[in-house]
C-alpha cells in the first residue's frame, strides 16, 4: 500500500508542477469549449485522452515503445498548437452547440499517445521490474486525479467569464486558444531537437575553452611551455 500511495503521489505531482505546464496547456485547450452543463462531453473526451496516453504508458513501461526524449519534449508542445488552433477556427455554432463526435475526441485519443510517452519517461526513471502492474496503475491513477482538478478549475473559469461575465463563449475560446498558441509556440521552438544538440555542444565547447583558458596563468607563471621540463630532463639522460 506504501508503494501504491508513493506512485500515485508521483503522478499526481507530474501534473500539477511548473515543470508540467504543457500537459496543462493541451488538458486546457481541450476543454475551452465546453462549460459545466457540458460536464458528459469532457468525460468522453477525458476518457479518450485517458486511453491514449495509457495506451503508450504501458508499452513503454513495457520495454515495447522507445521514443527518444527531445522529439517527444518538441512533439508535446505542437499537440497544443494544433489543439488551440482547432479552437480558432470554430465557427460560433460549433463552440455553442458541440457536435456528439467532434474532432476535438480524436485529437485527445490521438495526442494522448504522445503524453503518454512523456509520462513514461518519468515512471521509468524510478520504476524496477518487481511490482511493476502496481506502480503502473497507481501512477497513471495519480496522472487522471490531477487531470480531473486541472479540468474542474477550466470549467470554473470557463464559467466565471462566459456565465458570469456574460463573454461571448466564441471570444472566450479564441482569446484563450491565442494565449495558448503563444507559449505552446515558444515551447516548441525552444525545444528543436537541433537547437537542443547544437546547445550541449556550444556548452561542451565552451567548457573545453574554460579550462584552457584557466591553464594559460599557470604556463606564464612558469615562465616555459608545456612539455618544456620534459625535453630538459631528457638532454640528461644516458644514451
């Protein structure tokens, strides 16, 4: 029971940190449209983002799926941008009046797949093969608890700006989706695989520059250049 508390802590805390804003950003774009009275609609469309990120969780959890992380850190953030850009162009029926099936399911069902790979990295880290069922479950358990608060508190907002505020629920979604697209934007360039390699190696580099840098005193201070006290004591030696 220990360890179950411990994993499905460590799910939950994989949500709701700083470090998991553009699970929240995609989570958010997902239900901007909808209000409380929508509350069947987001459980379909939870329910979906649920089988998809499960779905890759264990596979990878598994050993099945391997995905390497900079290009699952840089496809996360382009999920949200297609997510808010979805929102932007619906049409003011659309968002007042959802359809039974809209897109928006399988872009949760189907971007879930990606999430999921990212929550995988994190179980990983920690996870052994002895009670791994267990762990798996409590985890993704703690994941769909701060899921549903990150849900509750959009459809709070929600509320507040279209029911309270009386905001026009059109203008609500796409002034939403346009902040959303901004930071998922710069998540996803800030988080190019090539930039990232490009960086490790200029901080490789520079760390090399560093030391030799650091080295250059000592050389003036001995006054010789390296190797020079080597090629004295040789000029002394037997032949």
């Amino acid at each position: 029971m220990q360890d179950f508390n411990l994993y499905f802590r460590l799910g939950t805390e994989h949500i709701l940190t700083w470090e998991a804003l553009d699970h929240i950003l995609f989570v958010a774009a997902l239900c901007l449209r909808y209000l409380v009275k929508d509350w069947k609609k987001v459980v379909v469309l939870v329910t979906a983002f649920t089988i998809g990120h499960s779905i890759t969780l264990a596979l990878s959890a598994a050993g099945l799926v391997h995905v390497p992380t900079r290009w699952i850190e840089f496809l996360i953030p382009l999920t949200i941008v297609a997510t808010a850009i979805n929102n932007l162009v619906q049409k003011t029926g659309q968002v007042e009046h959802p359809s039974r099936l809209p897109l928006i399911y399988f872009f949760a069902l189907f971007f879930g797949l990606i999430h999921g790979l990212a929550y995988a990295n994190t179980f990983l880290s920690l996870e052994g093969k002895e009670g791994l069922v267990l762990h798996l479950l409590a985890f993704n358990l703690g994941i769909e608890a701060a899921q549903l608060l990150v849900v509750a508190i959009i459809l709070a907002i929600s509320f507040i700006f279209v029911q309270g505020i009386k905001l026009r629920r059109l203008w609500w979604v796409r002034g939403a989706s346009v902040l959303i697209l901004i930071s998922s934007l710069k998540m996803a360039f800030e988080r190019w695989p090539g930039k990232t390699e490009k960086l490790t190696s200029y901080k490789s580099n520079t760390h090399e520059l560093q030391e030799i840098t650091a080295f250059v005193p000592e050389l003036l201070l001995r006054g010789s250049p390296p190797g020079a006290e080597y090629s004295e004591q040789s000029q002394f030696q037997p032949r």
